[in-house]
C-alpha cells in the first residue's frame, strides 16, 4: 500500500468513526456499523475486483464466497461482543437511530452510504488507472482476507476477555480503532 492509500485507509477508517465518537456522539456500535458498511461495500464491490485479475470464473466464485463468509463470521462476532458488553441493546433500532442520526439537519444515511459506495468504487478506478491489475489484485484481495481474519481474532479476544472483566467503552473504542491503524501498516 502506497502513502496515499495509507493516508486515505486511516482518514476513512479512523479519523471518521473517532470523529465521530469524540464530536458527533457516536458510540462504540456506532462506529462499528460504520465499520460494518465499509466492510459490506467491499464485499460487495469484490467482484468488480476479482475482474481485474486473471482468475478463472471458478476461482473468482470460490475467492467471493469465502470473503462473504469471513464478512458473516467478523459481522457475527462483532455483534457478540457488543451484546455481551451491553445485554440491553436492541440492535435493529440502533441501526435504524444510525442512519437517521442528524448533523447539520440532514440525516448521516443519506451522505454515508452514498460516500462509502463512491469510495469503494473510486478505489477499484483508480486502480484500473494505475494498472493494478492481475497479481497485484490479488494480492490486495488477499491482504483484505488476512485483514477479515485478524479482525476477527480481535473481536473474539475482545469478546472472551469481556466476558471475565468489563471494559469501558471508551477503551473499546481506542483499542479498536488503534488496532485498525495498525492492520494499514501491517
């Protein structure tokens, strides 16, 4: 990953949720639902990706299902770690306070997910631009995989060590953001 892919990785993926959670009153599963769409949009957009590496249509089948289940394994572990941090959350209505949540009179819905779907989509162009096709796909598509599965191994640290001791939410907050800082440069 060059610098300005690195720079845009830590605006997009920490600045904005600890933006959020320090100004906007955003909370822990706030920012992980911001976290979650990026991840679905990725997903989503993979197979834009898988078109620009020289995999077979197979192959590119196989690459898909196993990033959409890594998706559901890291959605499924995540939302166990924030129930058994708080039993009393209602999850739908969250989501539903999440989209609706308004800054400046106009709901974050319709600004978020639009910018996060024209994100993803300028990222694949301009790699297509920038020739970053075949090998070196898949080596981001790759990177990506390993990613899901780190954070994965995080979320159910997390959830294991919350089940013995509980932990702020700030401090929730901090260590997931500063252990996704640290997947950019990994």
């Amino acid at each position: 990953m060059n610098r300005i892919e690195k720079i845009s990785s830590l605006i997009g993926d920490v600045a904005i949720p600890l933006m959020g959670y320090l100004f906007w009153n955003w909370n822990l599963y706030f920012i992980l639902l911001f976290f979650i769409l990026d991840q679905l949009v990725r997903v989503l957009f993979l197979p834009q990706r898988l078109k620009l590496t020289q995999e077979a249509n197979l192959a590119r089948t196989k690459i898909f299902v196993r990033q959409l289940v890594i998706f559901l394994i890291e959605l499924t572990v995540i939302h166990s770690a924030v129930y058994l941090h708080q039993s009393d959350i209602h999850f739908w209505q969250e989501f539903k306070s999440f989209l609706s949540y308004k800054d400046m009179g106009i709901a974050q819905g319709y600004i978020l997910l639009p910018l996060i779907l024209v994100g993803e989509w300028m990222r694949i162009s301009n790699e297509k631009k920038l020739g970053v096709i075949g090998e070196r796909q898949m080596a981001i598509i790759q990177i990506n995989k390993r990613n899901g599965l780190l954070r994965i191994g995080f979320f159910a640290l997390l959830t294991g060590l919350n089940s013995f001791v509980f932990i702020p939410q700030v401090l929730l907050v901090f260590l997931f953001l500063g252990f996704i800082a640290l997947l950019v440069f990994y």
